[in-house]
C-alpha cells in the first residue's frame, strides 16, 4: 500500500499563524501543513472528510481510528487528545517538580467525531482476539509518547509497522529535537509530500546506549528526560530509590505524584538494591535517583557519622559501579550534580557531596551516553 502524506503538522500548520512562541519563531511559513494522508489509490483521507469507498472499514477506541482496507491493510490513526492551538507554558514542569499530572484520559474514547469518521461503515473492534499489528500508524507523538510504547506492547506496532508522527506543533522546540525524540521512539519524522510504501521493509531504529548517565541540579529536567529516552519502549522497569514519606506529608505526595505520573503499563520497583537489579533485569530499567539511593545506603550503613559505616558505604558503591559495568538491558540512570553549589557546612553533608560526586564520575566512566540536563536543556557531555 502507498501512502502520500501531504502534511504532517496539527490543524493551524507549523508555524501557527500568528504565533509568537520560540518554537514557531524559528521556521518559515509554511514549514508543515496540517496533516493529510492519502491512500489506496487516492481514494481515502486521514482525517476522513467523507463516506469511504465500498470494502473499506473502520472503528474507534481508546487508541485511535483504525481502518482496515479491502485487501486487508490496518491503519491506526492516533490523533491527539486535545486542541495545541496555544503555545505550551513557557517550560513545562518537569518530573522534578512532582508536580501533579493531568487527570489520565488513555482509558477515556475520543469524542464522536474527532477522526472525521461520520458515515464511514464501521467494524467492531478486534476484542475477542486481541488487537492486530498495524501495517502504519499515525500517531502524535508529541502527545503522551508512552502511548506508542503501549502500542508496542500490546502488539498493535510490530516489527513490520510503519510508525509515523503527525499533528506536529509548537510541543516541540526545534525540528532538531523533533528528530532526536522520533529516533529514541523509533518514529518516522517524514517531510511533507513524503510517498511511503508500507510493503518496504520499516527502516531499522537507531542504536540506543546501553548505559546513560543523565546529571543535573534540582528542577533542571533529567527525570523528564530520563522518561522521555524510555517512553517508546514496550517495557520499563522503573526503579525509584527514594524513601516512601513515612509521616511526612508533604515528602508522601510527592512520591505519590512520581507513581501517578508514571506509564500504567511501567513495572516498578522501590528498592536500594540496583546492583542486584542491574545484574538480573531483562528489560529497560530508569533509576531515579542516585542521589537519594546513595542518602538511603548512607542510612542503611550507619555512615553519617562516618567510621566503619564509611567503607560499608564505599562497598555498596564498588558493587554498584561492577553491575553497572556488567549490565545486559539498557539503562537510564538520573543522578544530581552536587559540585556547582555552595561547600556544605557539615561533615555529613560534605562526605554525601564527595561520595556520589565520586560515583557519578565512576558511572560516566562506564556509560556510552553522559549528558548534563540545565534548565531543560540536555547538554551532552563527550568523553
């Protein structure tokens, strides 16, 4: 099946008319046109705009419009949740912000006629069964990305599925970046009037980093762009390190907020010990945070008035950096950059500074992939 995608951004085209963010600033007029597929023959468009042609089909769900073809190709069109006609806040919160998410609609269908589909015959979806693989998906990336990942678990992106980003807009800073997330999604970023064949074989994904080390200071955005370098993945094993709150209120709902805003379909674990995880976990893993993993060894040592409970701590860090180095999934590691700020007046506070800063060169060490995250910029750190 051949496919003509026109345009490629949401509604208003990219740049909006009459925007004045950054994002829109940087290109010309015209750069994007709002998204329209064309295939078989011509004789359908994404968003529908009218009855379809004898033999085809179409349904509606949580995930999108599906259309299925007379000769039995599958089409996803994810459209996004919402309107983007106004530009995103000035930055977005971060994950170090904890934060509370936006109520989760990915449970929630789409309104009645967001796919354009009035008139067109429709199939009941494939629930007995489980959903098909999708010969080409078009989805908007941009919004939620962990949704492509879910795709991909459930089976509904495949190997031989075509992965398309449409309703591109102004979410994205630059078209540079818009190329850094497709490649970690594993997502085509097509230019307009781009001819796709769907029976090609899909274009292979671009090697990923099996160990990355992302540093930055508190609110700079590395737990969001830890997320974002997992979230087209069908399986993640996020591993938080923190302390549950125990009767601090205020500490409780932010973790709170950290497990709310995770991807439902996100394994989870509440643990210190990375260097067993490390060493067992066959699925991509997210460690935040150093930081607070190597205050909750401290504790666990008894070190912070230093003695014996000092090499206990140095231990506990020679066994992290050995499974780190030995490592068989790929890992995402978020860590605090302690050297840019004030000396620390205490003792304790001085021997935590120099123990993780110590461990975060050793870590970098053994990563392919180090960058420094500030004020949600990402900052890659070559060796």
């Amino acid at each position: 099946m051949k496919v003509l995608i026109s345009g490629t951004a949401a509604a208003p085209g990219r740049p909006a008319p009459g925007c004045g963010c950054a994002s829109c600033g940087r290109l010309a007029p015209g750069h994007r046109r709002p998204t329209e597929v064309t295939l078989t023959g011509g004789s359908v468009r994404l968003p529908l705009t009218g009855p379809l042609p004898p033999g085809h089909q179409v349904s509606t769900g949580p995930d999108g419009l599906t259309l299925i073809t007379p000769g039995g190709e599958r089409v996803l069109y994810a459209a996004p949740a919402a309107s983007h006609d106004t530009p995103p806040p000035a930055s977005t919160p971060s994950p170090d912000s904890h934060d509370a998410p936006p109520p989760d609609s990915r449970d929630a269908p789409p309104p009645a006629d967001r796919y354009g589909e009035r008139g067109a015959e429709r199939v009941p979806a494939r629930a007995e069964d489980g959903p098909a693989a999708c010969d080409l998906v078009l989805i908007d990336v941009l919004d939620r990305p962990e949704r492509l990942g879910d795709l991909r678990r459930r089976g509904v992106v495949g190997e031989r599925t075509h992965v398309v980003a449409v309703d591109i807009d102004h979410r994205v800073p630059t078209e540079a970046e818009l190329a850094r997330r497709a490649a970690l999604w594993g997502v085509r970023a097509v230019p307009d009037g781009t001819v796709l064949d769907t029976g090609e074989p899909v274009p292979g994904r671009t090697p990923r980093p099996r160990r990355t080390l992302l540093l930055g200071g508190t609110r700079s955005g590395k737990s969001a762009e830890a997320e974002l370098r997992l979230a087209g993945e069908p399986e993640v094993l996020y591993i938080a390190t923190g302390p549950s709150g125990g009767d601090d209120a205020e500490w409780t709902r932010r973790v709170q907020a950290h497990r709310d805003r995770r991807p439902a379909h996100w394994g989870t674990a509440e643990t210190t010990d990375l260097a067993g995880l490390l060493r067992t976990a066959e699925v991509p893993m997210l460690i935040d945070g150093l930081g607070t993993w190597v205050a909750a060894v401290f504790d666990e040592c008894d070190a912070w008035s230093g003695g014996d409970g000092r090499d206990a701590v140095t231990a506990r860090c020679d066994e992290l950096v050995a499974a780190w180095r030995q490592a068989r999934a790929q890992v995402v590691a978020v860590s605090d950059e302690v050297g840019l700020g004030v000396v620390p007046a205490t003792s304790s506070g001085r021997m935590f500074r120099d123990v993780l800063g110590r461990l975060n060169q050793r870590l970098a060490l053994e990563s392919e992939d180090v960058a420094l995250v500030v004020a949600g910029r990402l900052l890659p750190l070559p060796i």
